[in-house]
C-alpha cells in the first residue's frame, strides 16, 4: 500500500513534502529548553490561542511507517492559570485527529474517522509525537461503524463512523482538538480545539491523505 499526503486547492494539485530530519538535539525536558519562537509563557487569552494554532498546524508531519501513518504536530510551551510554565503535552494529555472521507457520502453524510492518542513531545521538545494510524491492520476488517483499539506501537483508539461496504481511498483532516487532564477552569474547558476552517486557513489549502 502507497501512501501519498497531497494537498489540494481548487486551482492546483500539489505533493506535501514532508522534510524529517535526523538531526536531534540533546536538552533539558523543560519550557526553557524550548526554543523561543515555540515559547508562548509570556502570552494569554486570544493572543496565546492564535499562537498555538498557528503552531500546531503549522508545523505539521506526517510520518510513514510500514503499518500506516501518523501526523506529527508542533510543541510550544504555556502557562497555566497558577503561573506554572509547562511544557504543551505536559498541561494536554491527549490527542484527537478528526478526518473525513473524501469523494464518498451515505445519504449525504460523510464518514468519519476520529484517532486517540498521547500526547507526547519529542526528544528536541519541538514537536508532539505522531499519533501512528495502523491502518494496513484496520483494513484486514471488514468496514464498518465501530470503536477499535490498538497497543503497538503506541496505544491509539479509532472510531469510525457511517462507513459503505469498501474502504475510502482518500481522508481530509478536519479537526485537532488536544485534551487536558486539568479542571475545565483550564485550557477551555479541558480542550483546545482546531477546527478545519483554521486548519485549511493556516495551511494555505485542503490537508488530504490517499490511500491507493
């Protein structure tokens, strides 16, 4: 199985590159390790908000692996309500990755695939694990609506909604929402969310995976 990451627009047809460097940096696991571009300890309210979507987005990967794909998404450091910096998959402990089927409807409705997993920073703190799509393993089942749960080589839970009888070839992210274990006084009300409008603003054009 292919695996091609392309984004599109209405006037052009374009291949994501996705740049993954070997290069790692050795430092503390802390904020101030953090380079300052991703340091966001001095910002609050909306102003923190825009910089964290920018962030997030922005800087997306995505990773292939002989089992499927996963998206790598930027890290950044904040502040919480007490004044604590922290680093971003220390204040969010979980990750949820939204897509929908392109090209296929039932009854007008789209299917959906929604994937769980930790949130975790990578050895240069810049940027949040990829939450890894097994989806070579999830295609042996036969489509259908349901909740499957996988443990290698990171745990990741898939929900998958309104399905036909054969797998869509071609999936849109249209949502990032990260999830803290905090109060819902926190981190509005225990999310962060990206919706695919501010996806789509941020990247410029449509993110789609295709499968063929």
């Amino acid at each position: 199985m292919k695996i091609y990451v392309m984004i599109f627009a209405s006037f052009l047809v374009g291949m994501f590159i996705v740049n993954q460097s070997n290069e790692k940096f050795m430092i503390s696991r802390t904020p101030s390790a953090i380079r300052q571009q991703y340091d966001f300890t001095n910002l609050r309210g909306s102003s923190l908000e825009v910089a964290m979507r920018e962030r997030v987005i922005s800087q997306i990967e995505v990773i292939k692996s002989n089992e499927g794909f996963g998206l790598s998404l930027g890290h950044f450091a904040l502040r919480n309500s007490l004044g604590d910096s922290l680093l971003g998959c220390q204040f969010y402990n979980k990750v949820t990755l939204t897509f929908e089927a392109e090209g296929v409807a039932i009854n007008g409705v789209k299917p959906t695939m929604q994937v769980d997993g930790p949130c975790e920073n990578t050895e240069d703190l810049t940027k949040i694990k990829a939450v890894m799509i097994p989806f070579r393993t999830l295609m042996k089942e036969s489509p259908a609506d349901g909740d499957y749960n996988f443990t290698q080589p990171k745990p990741v839970s898939i929900k998958l909604l309104n399905l036909a009888d054969n797998w869509p070839d071609m999936w849109h992210l249209v949502g990032v929402t990260l999830h803290s274990s905090f109060s819902d006084s926190e981190a509005q009300g225990g999310q962060f969310i990206i919706d695919r409008s501010e996806i789509q603003k941020i990247i410029g054009q449509a993110l789609l995976i295709n499968f063929q």
